[in-house]
C-alpha cells in the first residue's frame, strides 16, 4: 500500500481501493452531511476524475434508498415549474429532495435553459433540498454513467427522493431515464404533443404521463390519446396513469404525487430478483467498459503500446488490426494498463 494513501473495507468485507488522505477527509465530511463534500465529489465524478471509482466504492453500500424520479418531455411543457412544485410538496412531507438537471450548455453559461429555472432558487436556502445541474455537451455517451454516480452520491448522501430532469427527449435524455425507478413523461396540449411523445419513444419508458397546462385548449384530446395507447398494451403489469395538470397554478400535482407513491409501492410490492440481477451485471459492463476506454485513451496519449501507435499513426496499420493485436495479446494490453497506472 502506499505511503500516502488509506485503504478501508466494507461492511461485507470487501477491500476497497485505496484513497489519499485529502479524499478520506472529504469522504469523511460527506458521512457527516456537509453540503460542500458533497458538491466536491459530484464535481469529481462529472469531471471523470481517476479517484471516482474509489469514492463510488466507499458509498455504494450506502444507496438504494431513495425513491429515484425521471422528469422528461419536450421542451416547454413545464417541466421545470412542475419540478419546482414537487419539490414543495415533498418539503411538506419532510422529505429531503436533490434534483440532477441535466442541460445541453454549460452550468455556468447562464443559457435560456438555466433562466427557465431561475423559480427553483425558492429552495436554495432550504438545507433538505440540494439542487444540482450538469452538462450534456460533449459528453459522448459518458453523461449516463456521470449521471448515476452522481444519483448514488445523492442518494448516499440521504436525500429521500431524487428528481432528475432533462431538456429535450433525445437517444441520451431516454438513457438517462433509465435511471429513474419512477419515468414521468409530461406533454402539452399544442402541436400534436401526444404523437410526439409516441415517436420519441418515451411511450415505452413511460411510468406515469402528465398533460400539463392542462387549461389549453386540447388536453382532454391528448388525454384521451395518452389513455388509449396505455389501453393498448399489453394487460400485464403497471398501467400508466395519465395526470392532468396545472403546474404554475399548483393544480393537479398532488394527484401525481399521489400517483408516484402508488407506483413506488407497486415496485415494492413487485420487486423481480432477475431484473435486478441484469440491472447489476449491466452496470458492472458499463463500469468496466467505461473504465477501460478512459485508461487505453489516456495511456495511448501518453507513451502506452508506442509502437503499434506509431505504426498507425504513419499508415502502416489500420486502427481495427492494431485494436486486435492488443485485445488479442493479453501481455500488450498490460503493458497498456500498467503504462495509464504509471502516468498516474
């Protein structure tokens, strides 16, 4: 072990990996409560910092006790305001609340996304709710892990419910939902919402929908849209029920808190070992394939397998031949890993 790093074990001992002191501190004061541990590790992981892997080992045993919602829908249909009024309500039930919003710019850019949700700085001040926005720019496909680090650190972190909310209903916002425990997919009277919503996609991951502005003329036809393509599935499981609502005048959202209690019960009472088996081999593939790519693209960076780069980087050898050299040559791909470890 180094000299200048701290191993711990778990609660069913399993050795964890090793950390610096800097980071058992700030680990420490998360246990503790501290808000700011808690920002100074959500920055870490959404930075893929190396030491995230060892800080989501020390508190994973620590999660899977938040109720996990996903708010999504196309944008300007109030997702936001309806955010801004769950929070209050689960408030008043003296639940603690963290809200993940996931934005397509910068959490600084001060962007048109961000003013929309300039109303949830009513419960900045308030110490049980924690509100967080990361960015999807660049990302590449690494936001959905990103975003469950970040869950597993708030839920950690002892937050009772945890709100994520995207922007658009793209490939990378319906990763996300997966996520969720709970999928909310709210829609609005104009423009054909309800066919949108099916073309997307987010009929399929759709737990509870929501219509909301629900006083626009045309909610009552995308309900009863909505209701008939739940109609149509299949007769086995949770039926979606389909809430309308009236967010900025706080109409219709105690119905859909009382929906999503209704469905974190039916989850209890249904819980498939199966599926929470696959849940868990997916992530280790998704932890596992992660991590490679980031240490062979920093180690090729930095001096790993020197030839072969070389021998592509002058047209000598294509990259697929070269990929298959390594990946077939157990000994290469270890000199590769040892190289990352090395310029660590």
């Amino acid at each position: 072990m180094k000299a200048d790093s701290v191993e711990n074990t778990g609660s069913h001992g399993a050795e964890t990996a090793p950390i610096n002191p800097r980071l058992e501190a700030l680990l420490k004061r998360f246990a503790q409560g501290d808000q700011r541990a808690l920002a100074r590790l959500i920055t870490l992981v959404e930075n893929r910092a190396p030491e995230r892997n060892a800080v989501i080992e020390r508190i994973y045993e620590k999660t899977g006790h938040a109720h996990t919602i996903g708010i999504t829908g196309p944008p300007g249909a109030g997702k936001s305001t309806l955010v801004n009024v769950l929070i209050a309500k689960y408030r008043a039930q003296q639940k603690r609340v963290a809200v993940l919003a996931i934005d397509p710019s910068s959490p600084f850019s001060g962007g048109a996304v961000l003013g929309d949700r300039v109303r949830m700085t009513d419960h900045y001040r308030d110490p049980g709710v924690y509100i967080r926005s990361i960015s999807s720019r660049g990302s590449h496909g690494g936001l959905s892990r990103a975003a469950r680090e970040i869950v597993k650190l708030l839920d950690a972190f002892g937050h009772d419910i945890i709100i994520i909310e995207t922007v658009g209903v793209g490939q990378t916002e319906l990763a996300i939902m997966d996520l969720a425990d709970t999928t909310v997919v709210v829609t609005i009277p104009e423009g054909g919402d309800a066919v949108q919503v099916m073309k997307a996609g987010l009929n399929e991951i759709a737990d509870i929908f929501v219509v909301n502005k629900s006083d626009r003329e045309g909610a009552d036809r995308v309900k009863a849209e909505l209701e008939l393509n739940v109609h149509l599935r299949p007769a086995n499981g949770w039926r979606p029920p389909v809430v309308m609502t009236q967010a900025s005048a706080d109409k219709g959202v105690d119905k859909l808190v009382e929906m999503l209690a209704k469905h974190k019960d039916y989850l209890d009472a249904h819980r498939d070992p199966v599926r929470e088996a696959n849940r868990r081999a997916h992530e280790l593939v998704e932890v596992v394939s992660g991590e490679l790519a980031q240490r062979a693209s920093r180690s090729l960076r930095t001096g790993g397998a020197e030839e072969l780069v070389a021998s592509v980087r002058h047209g000598r050898l294509n990259p697929y031949s070269a990929a298959r050299r390594l990946l077939e040559n157990p000994a290469a791909l270890g000199e590769l890993l040892a190289a990352h470890n090395n310029a660590d």
